[in-house]
C-alpha cells in the first residue's frame, strides 16, 4: 500500500481503543460461520444472523440448503438483502464444491488442510476475500483480518490506509500489523464502527459511483434534411399544372376546301415539253 509508514501511525493510534485479546463471542460450526459472513460482507453483523436463523428455519438440513435455487434462498432471507442473489449462488456454489469433494457439508474436514492451502482452497470455491479471510479466522484459527468494501470506505474515512488501495493491499497491510492474537477483537471492532459509520460509507460510495461512472456526451442533432415527396404526390402535381397547348401547323386553304391544290407553273411546263 503506498505510503505504508505513514498510515500505519495513524492505524495504531485508531485502533487504540479497541479491546485487546480474543474476542468473547460464541463459537458456531463453521457451516453456520459461512452463512454468516457470506450475507454480513457490505452489510451488517445483524444481517448476517438474520440470514442464519431464517435458513435454520425454513431448512430440515444443510443438504436440502445446498440443492435450493438461489431465488428461494432470497425469498427465505429477504428480497430486500443486499446483493442477494450474488450472495445466494456463492453460498451454493461453495456448498457444493465441499460436498463433491469430501460428501460433508459441516466443513470440519477442511480445518486439516493446511493453512495457507486452505485460504487458496476457499478463494478457488468462489468465496470473496472478506468469506475466506473470516472463514480462516473465525471458523479454522488462522491469522486473518477481513476486509470488505464498507470496511475498506469505513478506514478511508478515517484516513487510515491509502485512498487507492485495493481490499487486498488494506487487507495485507492490517494482516501485518494486527497480531494473530489480536485479530478476532479488531474484526469484531471493525464490524462495529462500520455499523456507526453507515451514512458515512453509504455518502462516500455514492460520490466514488459517481466519479466512476462515463461523462455523459452532448449529442447535437444536425437540422433535417428536406425531404423528397413520394411518388405518388409527385405524380399527382405534374397532373395537375396546366398544360400548354400544342401549335397547330398552317393548313393551305385548298387543301382545307377538299381540292387538289394547283401545280406550279414550272410544273405545268414541265408536263408541255414531255408531250411533244
């Protein structure tokens, strides 16, 4: 991340208040840790729990979820969840891979992989890098701090890492700072203060969707051209203008009378001379 010495001051004195040690919370079984941090990533903790118990309720067992279309798990959990649908295939599509692999949907097999096979391994299933990383954390005991777009506007906010940076650049760089140890207490606190900064992030996003998006062009119509007439109109006005009448040719008087018209006088001589 650029300008890393720097913001890791900054980080340090931010992360002052926050509580130091392992975090107090109630251990689930990972398949229960996936569906919660599938649906809590650009939302909230209490999303993510609200997505558990509705499928606990609707659903006899993991295997009937993992057969489900996308759209009944939506219409289960609520139309209204952010990125949804998105969510609802990534949680199947995963499910699904686990099982052709290992035919057990609890996921406990996957905590024999090792570590760093393992957070590979779940990327590769199609899980996003805020599901793999707090998967590994919460789910299998490895060193990882998840990182989501809220978390990432939520740390821009308060001037805490590069305002370029990438989720996966924030995410090395906590990973660095924040020791294993410590790493349940700081995601624990992060989801908190992304909670608090809701309008915020939602404000930030906005502005960051709007200086993304292409200019918009101007687009100036040329005046139109005449246009020719159909045929038809064509036609209809060449019929109607008035039409000069033809010029009558000069007619001899005789011939007009019904009589041959008389011979010249040179014809007339002409005829004397070939009789004699």
């Amino acid at each position: 991340m650029k300008n890393a010495a720097h913001y890791e001051k900054r980080l340090k004195k931010f992360l002052a208040n926050m509580p130091k040690g392992r975090s107090a919370g109630k251990e689930l079984p990972p398949i229960e840790l996936l569906i919660i941090s599938v649906f809590e990533e650009n939302s909230t903790r209490k999303a993510g729990l609200h997505a558990l118990e509705s499928i606990r309720a609707e659903y006899a067992d993991w295997n009937e979820l993992r057969v489900s279309q996308p759209k009944e798990i939506i219409e289960t959990i609520g139309k209204d969840t952010p990125q949804g649908r998105e969510k609802a295939e990534s949680l199947v599509k995963a499910m699904d891979a686990v099982f052709e692999k290992s035919y057990d949907l609890t996921l406990e097999t996957l905590g024999k992989m090792p570590k760093r096979d393992l957070r590979r391994y779940m990327l590769d299933l199609g899980l996003s890098p805020y599901v793999s990383a707090a998967m590994m954390l919460q789910a299998f005991g490895g060193h990882a701090i998840p990182v989501d777009r809220d978390l990432a506007y939520a740390l821009e906010i308060e001037d805490v890492v590069h305002p370029d940076s990438t989720i996966e650049e924030i995410q090395g760089f906590l990973e660095r700072i924040i020791s294993q140890k410590d790493a349940r207490a700081a995601h624990d606190f992060f989801r908190q203060h992304v909670e608090k900064s809701s309008k915020s992030i939602a404000k930030l996003r906005k502005s960051k969707e709007a200086a993304a998006a292409p200019p918009k062009v101007e687009v100036v119509e040329a005046p139109p051209e005449p246009q020719a007439k159909p045929p038809v109109e064509a036609k209809a006005e060449s019929q109607s203008a008035p039409v000069k009448p033809k010029a009558k040719k000069a007619v001899n008087s005789q011939a007009k009378a019904g009589k041959r018209p008389a011979k010249s006088k040179k014809a007339k001589k002409t005829g004397k001379k070939g009789k004699a």
